[in-house]
C-alpha cells in the first residue's frame, strides 16, 4: 500500500495538518495518511510539550470519520525518543511518503539517519509562511510540493491564543475544540 505518514508533535492537531493530508492523498494517489503523534519529539527536546495521551486522543479526534485518515500511537507507546526512521522500519511493506511542512522538510539533513530516511521514503513537503522554498531545495532532498494555501497556524500560535483567552474555534477540527476545553488545555479559554 502507499502510505502517508505525518508526524508531529500535534499540541494540538490542527487545520494545516489535514490539509497537508488531504493534498498529499490527493496528489500522490495514497492508499491512507497515517497521522502519528511524537512520544518524545526530539526536535521539540527544549520545550516543554502536553502529555502525550492527550496528544493522541486529540490526533484520533482529529483524523476520526476520513476514510483514508488513520491515527496511530506507536511512537507514544515507543520507549526512548520518536525517531521517525525506526516508524519506517515497522511499515517494511509499505511504499512510504512522509508528509511534512516546509520547515521540517528544510531540517531533514539533520534527523536521525538522515540518509537512511530519505532512501527509504519519498517526501510531500506543504508551503509554510516564513520558510523559503530555497531553505528547502538546498538540502539537495528531491521533494513533491503540495499545492495547498500557504497557513500561518502553528501549535505554538494556537496555545498562545489559548492563554490570551482567545478563541481557537475552527483553527482546529471541533473535536479538537472541545477536547481542549474539557480538559482544560492551554489555559482558560479556547
Ligand atoms: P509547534 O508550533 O507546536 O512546533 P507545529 O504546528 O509547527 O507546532 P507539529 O504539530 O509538530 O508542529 O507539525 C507536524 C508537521 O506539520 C510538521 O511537519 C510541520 O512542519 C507541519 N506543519 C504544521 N503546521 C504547518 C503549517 N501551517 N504549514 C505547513 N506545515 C505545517
């Protein structure tokens, strides 16, 4: 099957993950995107992240009545750090595409058996506001970019909504919404 695996730290899940799901499943004729919340992202080590359970439930809700959407705890359940290499390995049957913004995409050269990664799996990189296309070509990776409307939304802008009490509503599935405001997430008010 040809698999799109998205990763991320998913705190929370929001509006320009699906459409970077969507496009990639559209464009490049993928049998499912499985969307994968980090245990430990290594890539996130100098913050302070949500509870993993917390980011997978909302990764479930998120992805929950698209057909071809799947969320999969693994690498929440996986000991040690989330290295999306050892993810790759457990799909060995699968034709894999990994599916990432222009900002991850632009740091490739530096994951975890980097080559290994890019040998491995084909990649569809979303446009992302404030990351150059250049900062991503010259990684020398060959990559399919996806033709989606470029989103400034972040998880990091979405908690600091939260905090100054404003309204994430829409920004994230609704599932999402309520989920963050019956666990009381990111402050008062979301
Ligand atoms: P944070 O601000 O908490 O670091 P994030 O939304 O940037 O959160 P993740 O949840 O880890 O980050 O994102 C998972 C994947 O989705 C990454 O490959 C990231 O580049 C991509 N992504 C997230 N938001 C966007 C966006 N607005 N445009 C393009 N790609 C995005």
């Amino acid at each position: 099957m040809r698999r799109g695996l998205l990763g991320g730290t998913f705190d929370p899940p929001h509006l320009a993950h699906l459409i970077a799901g969507e496009a990639a499943y559209r464009a490049l004729a993928l049998d499912e995107v499985t969307f994968i919340p980090a245990g430990a992202p290594w890539q996130k080590a100098d913050r302070e992240v949500s509870d993993a359970e917390d980011r997978w439930e909302m990764a479930r809700r998120a992805v929950a009545g698209v057909e071809y959407f799947r969320a999969d705890d693994r690498e929440v359940r996986r000991d040690g750090w989330s290295y999306t290499i050892d993810t790759i390995a457990e799909f060995a049957q699968d034709e894999i595409v990994l599916i990432m913004g222009a900002d991850a995409a632009a740091g490739l050269p530096a994951w975890h058996r980097a080559e290994e990664v890019m040998t491995r799996a084909s990649v569809a990189v979303m446009p992302r506001p404030g990351v150059d296309r250049g900062a991503v070509e010259a990684t020398g990776a060959s990559v399919h970019w996806l033709d989606v409307v470029p989103l400034a939304v972040s998880g990091t802008l979405l908690r600091a909504r939260c905090r100054a009490g404003l309204s994430i509503r829409f920004y994230v599935p609704e599932p999402v919404h309520r989920y963050v405001i019956d666990r009381g997430l990111y402050g008062h008010q979301a």
